[in-house]
C-alpha cells in the first residue's frame, strides 16, 4: 500500500531565500510522485510530476523535486522563495500495477514566506 | 481546454439535512475522484470510479455517504443525513489515465464544495 509523508507541517523562509519542503513516501510498485500546490481559496494545482523517466524533475514557478529511490524522499526545492509561493503545499503517491492503486495525498506543509 | 466543473461552491446545512454536490470532469477523463479536505488535512480520497465503475471506495461511510457516474461522466455525492464532522471542502478530480490502462497521468481539481454543518 502507497503512504506518504510530509515532515514539516509549517516552514518559514524570508524572501530571497532558498526554499525545501520535505517529502518521504512508501510503495509497493513503481511510483509516480506528484506535488500540488493550493493558494487560500483557490483549487489545487499540478506543480511538477515523476513517473519514471528523469529523477530530476522541473515544474513550474521555479521549482524542482528529485526522486531518490534509496532514501525514498522526492523533496521540493526552489533556490529564491518569492512572496507569491506563499501557500499549502501537498506531496501525492500513486502506482500501478495494483488494482487498488489510489492517489495519496500527504498532510500538507504550509510555507509563509518572510518580506 | 475546460476544467473540472463542480457546484456549488458554498453550502451551508444543518445536521440531520441531506446535501448533493455535483461534479463535471473534464471531457474524455475515465477516472473521476471524490476527496474530502477537512481544514488543515490533506485531501482524503472518499471514492474513485473508472468511467462508470467504482474502482475504490473503501474510506466511504456508506452508512451516509454515496455517490454515482451515471453513463461514464458526471458525477453526483450524497450526503444523507450530515453530521457536524462533514464539515469539509469536497474535491472532485479527473484524469486520463488509471491502472487499468497502465498508465497514470495527473488529476486535475475543480474549486471544491465548501460545506458547513450547523
């Protein structure tokens, strides 16, 4: 069964700084990892996506996640946090090749961004 | 390319009151995806269909919960009667792909039910 684990609930940079939110997940299969991003108020959105191709993974707004099989962790990272990432941030397992295969979402990690 | 369609977006009930959300996925999207997201929590997946078949609800309380896919592509949630602890958003999703295709693409979320029980 999928699970995944977000490590830091809250996380506070000043702008300009680098920004890194924490993500370890469990899966029985070959995963796909996905982190969403939810401003207040507004629907989720696709950041950036692994499925098996590149461990580096690039998205939008700047950030990048890499998936590193041995230690499990698919962490977001962005090098200059800016007031606009101010959000709540969700890692996401999947997998196939098993018919009860589901998204799971992480608990979240909201990130307030210092002026 | 429309999005995930979902109405409506506030609802405000009191307990015992039944409530319906509805949901339009995006157009060719074979699994649909109902979650609740009480505040402060990640989204909790409730019930997953491919095309007109549940393929997962096993976190539904079906002792007041259902929902339906009708012909493949709307879908509607049932809730019947509310408790206070049914506070939540209810996020509906779609995507392309499944396992059963062996592939599996990103959801995409439509703006969420805002449900208040009083």
């Amino acid at each position: 069964a999928q699970s995944v684990t977000q490590l830091d609930s809250h996380v506070s940079v000043s702008e300009g700084t680098p920004v890194l939110l924490r993500c370890n997940y469990s899966s029985s299969y070959s995963p796909s990892l996905f982190w969403y991003v939810q401003h207040p108020n507004k629907g989720l959105q696709l950041l950036l996506k692994y499925t098996s191709a590149a461990t580096l993974v690039k998205g939008i707004n700047g950030f990048e996640a890499e998936f590193k099989k041995s230690e499990t962790s698919f962490h977001l990272t962005k090098p200059s946090a800016h007031m606009s990432d101010a959000a709540e941030y969700f890692c996401v397992v999947s997998d196939l090749g098993s018919s009860a295969s589901k998204i799971i979402f992480g608990s979240g990690t909201r990130l307030s961004i210092r002026p | 390319e429309a999005g995930v369609a979902q109405s409506p977006r506030y609802k405000i009930i009191e307990k015992r009151q039944s409530v319906a959300f509805w949901c339009n996925p995006i157009s060719g999207h074979a699994t649909l995806y109902w979650y609740q997201q009480i505040l402060g929590q990640g989204p909790k997946l409730l019930i997953q269909f491919q095309n007109n078949g549940v393929v997962d609800d096993s976190q539904l309380p079906k002792d007041r919960f259902s929902a339906e896919r009708l012909k493949g592509v709307d879908s509607t949630l049932k809730i019947q009667p509310a408790k206070l602890e049914d506070s939540a958003v209810y996020l509906c999703a779609s995507s392309l792909g499944s396992w059963l295709t062996g592939s599996h693409t990103e959801a995409f979320f439509g703006q969420g039910t805002r449900l208040t029980v009083v």
